[in-house]
C-alpha cells in the first residue's frame, strides 16, 4: 500500500476529539509538509536550474496534474503573470477532466493514461518547454501517460509524488520526493501532501523567475498593475527601491506605464522611461544590472 494511503496508528479516535484538539491536531500534521520540501530542496535546485535553460530558449511551463494535485498545478500557473509579469500564454495547465474539474471532482478522469497523452499532444509541447507533473500517489494514470507524451516530444520533464519510488520520480527527467507518509484522515492527500504540492510549486516557480530577474532584492517589480491594489502596491514598491517620496514615484510610474523596473531606473539614474526600457533590455530585465551602470551622464 503506498504510503500516502496507509492507515495512521495513531489518532484512531481523531472523530472523538474536541473541537480545540481536533483543530490543533489537524494544523500540526501540516508541519510535515514543509520538512518534506525542505528535504526535497536540492531536488528542487535542479529543476529550477535545468527549467532555466529550456525558458531561456523560448520554452513554457506545461503544469499536468488530477484532482487536488491538478488544481494546484493550475493556481501556480495562473498566479505567475500578475505576480511576475509572465506572459499568460506561456503557463498552461492540462488538468485530468478539462476545465470542468476547477469546480467539480471528475473522478474517472485520472485512470485514462491515453487521455493524458492526447491532452499533453494538445497542448503542443515541444523540446524547450518544461513539463510539471504532479500526483500524490505518482501513480496515477492520466498523468503518467502526459509524461511518457512530454518525453516523447523531448520536453524536460519534472515529475513530484508524495510517494518515494512511486513511477512519475522514477521515470521523470527530474524526480522530485515529497515524502509526508500517511495522512491524519487516511488517504485524503488534500492534507499535508497537497499543503507540500503547494510549497513546492510556489518555491519552484518563484526562483525560476528570481533567476529570470523578474525581482530585484526581494521586491516583487515585474507585477502588473490592473487594478488600484496593484497599482498601489506598486507605487509603493517604487518608493521602497527609490527613496522617492509618493508624488515622485506615481509621476515615475505614469511616465512609465506603471512598469515598476522602469521607474525604478528612472528615479535611480535619471534616464528617461524610454532610455531607462533600453537599458533594462541591454541586461535581460535584470534592475540591479541596470543601476550598476551608473547615472544617466555616464550611461
């Protein structure tokens, strides 16, 4: 029995606890998860590093996954273009049962490997790009027929299990073990396993767009600014990086179509929002690049 199914011999009478009790017993189960990626994290290194080279090719992040481990897949790919600017186009996520099972559990979906494949093949992926396979067991059918397909198309494919020797670490590119054993609820793998899925992914995707020079210290400035939270949160990125007082910065970011990074070099060197894009580009978007180059009269 794999692991992640297995009954727990502790907590037998978890149905029989006070409410305070339960609820404690529930959140110190999750503490597992974050030992499990911490254990993972060189695992993790590796992906992100060999991630790196295929995106810089022009490669997209391909996120496959069933059930809970789908949805997952889908959050971290949807988040990634208001948090860092990632283009939208260039994070897709296949999920077992379509876009149907966002909202309601498709249980049969997962146990068809053929339509994992053909899924994977609709998504057109190709050599640069990086597939992201997700299954709490790392047995699941759908997604281990998209991985055999993204290994055919010669894509780099990264696959996390919650299960150590489970078949999507084994045969993956890049196996990645987030070992968190058996579930408090018995085989409920939205508990701790999802809660590592989650840290995970998001410590995935975060570096590689660190290492894409998509922040600049630990300042989010690649974030799209749609709407008045963003613009806000903007203005005060800006005003953080600058020094600038909040009139200065605003000024800075209508100048520069609320693009964080250019107004940043605007206020730090004194180029203009056009001059400041220029430079930006000369070293891939890279802010700290940029302002190394000096002020404006000795760009």
């Amino acid at each position: 029995m794999l692991r992640t199914e297995s009954p727990r011999d502790d907590h037998v009478d978890l149905d029989l606890y006070p409410t305070p009790e339960l609820l404690q017993t529930l959140v110190d189960d999750q503490l597992h998860a974050v030992q499990a990626v911490r254990a993972a994290a060189p695992a993790l290194a590796r992906a992100v590093d060999a991630a790196l080279q295929r995106i810089d090719a022009g490669g997209r992040l391909v996120y496959v996954g069933a059930g809970t481990s789908g949805r997952l897949a889908l959050l971290d790919s949807v988040e990634l273009n208001p948090t860092f600017g990632w283009p939208a186009e260039l994070a897709v996520a296949v999920l077992a049962g379509g876009h149907q099972a966002v909202f309601e559990a498709i249980e049969g979906a997962e146990d068809d490997p053929d339509q994992g494949a053909v899924d994977l093949r609709l998504a057109q992926v190709g050599p640069d790009d990086v597939v992201l396979l997700l299954a709490a067991s790392g047995t699941t059918p759908y997604v281990l027929g998209a991985l055999q397909a993204a290994q055919q198309a010669g894509a780099l494919t990264i696959g996390l299990s919650n299960n150590p020797g489970a078949p999507l670490a084994l045969q993956a590119d890049i196996g990645i073990v987030l070992d968190t054993g058996a579930e408090l609820v018995s085989g409920s793998t939205r508990l701790k396993a999802g809660t590592a899925q989650k840290i995970a992914l998001n410590s995935f995707s975060t570096a590689l767009m660190v290492r894409m020079n998509k922040v600049y210290g630990n300042l989010m400035v690649d974030l799209r600014a749609t709407n008045a939270k963003l613009r806000r949160r903007a203005l005060t990125l800006v005003m953080h990086a600058t020094g600038s007082d909040e009139l200065t910065a605003e000024r800075a970011l209508r100048d520069s179509a609320f693009r964080v990074k250019v107004a940043i070099v605007m206020l730090r060197t004194g180029l203009s929002a056009q001059d400041a894009d220029l430079r930006l580009a000369a070293f891939d978007g890279s802010v700290r690049a940029a302002l190394a180059q000096g002020p404006a009269s000795n760009a």
